[in-house]
C-alpha cells in the first residue's frame, strides 16, 4: 500500500513520538524506551492521534528501542513481545479509524560493531525478532531508521527483505555526510537501493536546514523513493545536529531543547521545499509535534481532520481585523501588530 501511495503523490510522516511522549510524561529520557506501549496504552494511542488528525499518512508504530539490548538495560527484556506487538497494534486501530498506513519499526541496536563479525549475526537476530513480533498485527512496511553504519543498515534492509514488506532505511548524519563505516552519503544510499530498498533517506539529528541539502544529493544519486525525516530542534552550520546544541552554558540534549523547538513555520516551509526538491516522503523525527505536521500537510495543500481548528488570526480581538480591535492601549496595540522595531510609540 505505501508504494501505491507513493506512486499517486507524497507520503506525509509522523512526528517524534519518542520526544512527545517524553514531553507529556510517558518515557523517561535516558533509556528512551517506550515500555509506555504496555503500561499507558491510552498516552500512546493518543499521541498517535493526534499525528493522524494532523495530517499524517503513515503512523509508525512505537517500538523505538523496542529491541532486546536496550530493553535489558531497563530490565524489561521479557516485554520484547508484549511491547512490540502492542506497538503495532495501537498504531493500527488508529490508522483504521482514519485510513492510515502502519509501517513497523527497527532501529540501530547498539549491537552491531564493524570491527567484530559476530555481532552482525547478534544484530541479524534481534531485528528478526522485532519483525517477527510485530509483522502480524498490521505492519504495511517497515522502516529502518536512525542508523549509521551502513553495514547494519543493510542487515536490517536483509530482515525486512525476508518478509517481502517493502522497506524504507533512512541513515543519520551528524557531521560528516559519510556513514560511520566511512561510505561516502550518496554512495550508501545507492548500495541501499542496489540491494532493494525501496525507499532511501535521511532522519533525525538534523533540523531541516541542515537535512535538506543532503537530501538532494541523495535525491540526485538513487532513481527509488526518497524520505526525509528532520528533527524539529533548531541547528546551525557550526552544530549541524540537534544532541549538541548548548543552552545556557552546557549541552541541552535532551531535556532542555525547549528553546530550540521550530516554528510551524519553518516545518510548512521545509515540508513546501522538501517538494519541490521531488522528495517523496515527508515526514519529521525528535521535536515534532502534531502542530508541526498541520503545518506542513496545509503547506501541502492538504486539508486535514484538525483544519478544523487551525488558526483564524483574523477573529483575534488585537492582532485580528481592523473591526475586531479591543486593545485600549495604543501602545500595546502597536508593539503587538508591527512588532519593536516597527512600534511608533517606542523611542528608537
Ligand atoms: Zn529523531
């Protein structure tokens, strides 16, 4: 189904449930594990919500870290099932009510060391494992996400491939646009197509500035689907990836990137660009928020379900039209519509 739809136009993605739900109270950060899956399957479900009445197409199901390495350092590893095909099954009523696309999810293990051949087989085993945990409660595809070295990238692309799901593996990039392996960017993303993917692309780490000039090298090398899936914290040119911005005098991944969050804004104006440069799946990774998927599907000409509620400026008793003004204070009324620099009554 996703491919189907990709062929008819673009895929609009989720948001960051990882970050989201850590922010309404449901993972803790640190572990980042969404054990949440099974104990507040309600926090969970309406997250997934709030992304579908956004706008999104494709709901990915919550099992972020849902796999053995990370779940033992919690000591929940014996949940590896429940959580993973609960995952699956929360995103999917969701999608049903509202004709969305479910795809299942694996990300790097943490396992994998290029340096050690044995930890391929370990990496092999605990992607089947998810898979196999989740395949069977409603998965359209999957997608591989947040990895780094494109060897493991193509053992989760071989696990996905066993199935015969279609498969997207997106890559991070930090600093340098090579894969951690040393693979030049474009050349990854080939070697990914090469070995069937069907769709290839770059989440998290980078905000959108900094995403979507890769994205259009790697749009430039592969002829399959492209995706990008940027973070929805603020970077710079200087520190280009969102776990290394500074606040305040010391690093502010991950529980005070509050200042850092985008604006709408600047999500409706990436998601217009991210189209115009022929990407196919838009979608947004850590700090997005369902205001920010809105944003981008309007940018896209889509109206969804929470159009409904998007903003009418023109009804606000100061900032709105000419007839609705309220504000007493002219001085007020001035600082709010023109702003400071603008205001007549501030001394300049
Ligand atoms: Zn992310």
């Amino acid at each position: 189904m996703i491919l189907e739809r990709l062929k008819n136009g673009i895929v609009i993605g989720d948001g960051g449930m990882l970050f989201e739900l850590e922010r309404r109270g449901y993972v803790s950060a640190g572990p980042f594990t969404p054990e949440a899956v099974i104990e507040q399957p309600e926090a969970v479900r309406q997250v997934q919500i709030d992304f579908a009445r956004a706008g999104a197409d494709v709901l990915q199901a919550f099992a972020y870290y849902a796999h053995e390495a990370k779940l033992k350092d919690i000591g929940m590893e014996s949940a590896l099932t429940r959580i993973n095909e609960n995952a699956v099954r929360i995103a999917n009523e969701v999608a049903q009510e509202y004709g969305l696309i479910v795809a299942g999810n694996l990300c790097n293990t943490w396992v994998y060391d290029p340096n050690d051949p044995e930890t391929r087989k370990e990496t092999r085993r605990q992607f089947d494992a998810q898979i196999r945990y989740q395949i069977d409660h409603g998965v359209d595809f999957f997608i591989a996400e947040t990895i780094e070295y494109l060897e493991e990238a193509k053992i989760a692309l071989e696990a996905i491939r066993a199935t015969g799901k279609p498969s997207m593996i997106t890559l991070g990039f930090k600093r340098a646009p090579f894969t951690l392996d040393g693979v030049r960017m474009e050349d990854a993303f080939r070697q990914l197509e090469d070995a069937g993917a069907d769709i290839v692309g770059i989440n998290c780490f980078r905000d959108p500035e900094r995403m979507l000039p890769l994205a259009q090298k790697v749009r430039q090398s592969v002829s399959c689907f492209v995706a990008t899936q940027p973070v929805g914290f603020r970077c710079t040119d200087e520190k280009p990836y969102f776990q290394i911005q500074e606040h305040d005098g010391h690093i502010a991944f991950p529980t005070e990137l509050d200042p850092f969050v985008l604006t709408r804004t600047e999500m409706a104006s990436y998601a217009s660009r991210a189209k115009e440069m022929g990407i196919h799946y838009i979608g947004s990774c850590c700090g997005s928020a369902p205001h920010h998927i809105r944003a981008m599907a309007e940018a896209l000409g889509r109206s969804t379900p929470n159009s409904r509620y998007s903003p009418q400026i023109h009804l606000h008793k100061v900032i709105g039209d000419e007839q609705h003004v309220r504000e007493k204070n002219a001085r007020i009324l001035c600082e709010q519509r023109y702003g400071a620099a603008h205001c007549h009554f501030l001394e300049k």
